[in-house]
C-alpha cells in the first residue's frame, strides 16, 4: 500500500475534523469538539496560522484519502525554549497496524531538528495503553508529577 505524508493544505480541513471528531469518541468526550470548520480552517491557514499539522494519505482514482493525522504547534518554555507540541495524532482504526502513526511520528521528529527544536511534546490519556506503548517505543518519559489545568473563558 502506497502512504504518502505530506504537509495539510487548507482544502484538508473537513477530513481532519472528521478525524478529531473520531479521535474525541475514542477518548469518550464526543460532545467536547465544537470548533467550527471555519476557525479550524482559519486558524489554521490564515493570514496568522497558530496550527501546522502532516496528513498520511492514499492515492484513489478519484484523489487520495487521509487516513491519519498529526496536528502541531510551537510551544514555549521559559526553561526550554520553542519546542513542537502535538495536539493531536490519530490513524483510522481501518488503518491501524500499517506503520502509519510511526510514519507520522518521524516526520514530526524530522519537522522539529528543521526548526530547531529540542523537543517534542504531548499529553496522553492514563487509559490509552496502545498510545501509551506506542509512546515508549520512542523513549517518551511521563510526568505524573503536573495537574492540566484549563478555564473556559466563553
């Protein structure tokens, strides 16, 4: 099977939403995506992008389909400096298994040395052992140490 990992485009944002929204469903919390197509597009490809994401892809006669994701931005630390937060990864359950997320996972590697970056960042769920172990297979630590903290301001 031929997988291409390519930079998104904004002409990719309805496919990567929907791929948010499956990846909020498997976290259980499906009600929690409520970011319009516009913002994300906005946000995203914009004049001010605050959004950079890979997208892994397959050829059809009709096009290609996206079967994963992986959406980033810059992050920083007063300690660290800039590093690449991952926000989100996710590969279809149909496409699990085929090296995809691993393929997504090193572009993100390759994206932080070209900019510079020192690290990598990320949260996981306590409960999400596949990510978990994929994670460990790159060296990941895990802090259990800090609290996420978050305000709605609407």
């Amino acid at each position: 099977m031929e997988i291409t990992i390519r930079r998104a485009v904004a002409s990719d944002c309805p496919r990567i939403l929907d791929l948010v929204q499956e990846l909020a469903t498997y976290e259980k919390a499906p009600q929690e995506v409520t970011v319009s197509l516009e913002h994300f597009t906005e946000s995203g490809f914009g004049p001010n992008p605050v959004w950079w994401a890979f997208v892994a892809t397959t050829p059809t006669p009709e096009g290609e389909i996206i079967h994963g994701f992986a959406l980033y931005y810059i992050r920083f630390s007063t300690w660290k400096g800039q590093a690449l937060y991952l926000e989100d990864i996710l590969v279809t359950e149909a496409m699990r298994g085929h090296k995809i997320g691993a393929r997504l996972f090193d572009r993100l590697f390759a994206e932080a040395r070209e900019k510079g970056f020192n690290r990598i960042c990320w949260q996981v769920l306590d409960w999400n052992e596949p990510a978990i172990n994929f994670y460990k297979k790159y060296g990941a630590s895990f802090d259990g140490e800090w609290i996420n903290c978050a305000v709605d301001v609407q």
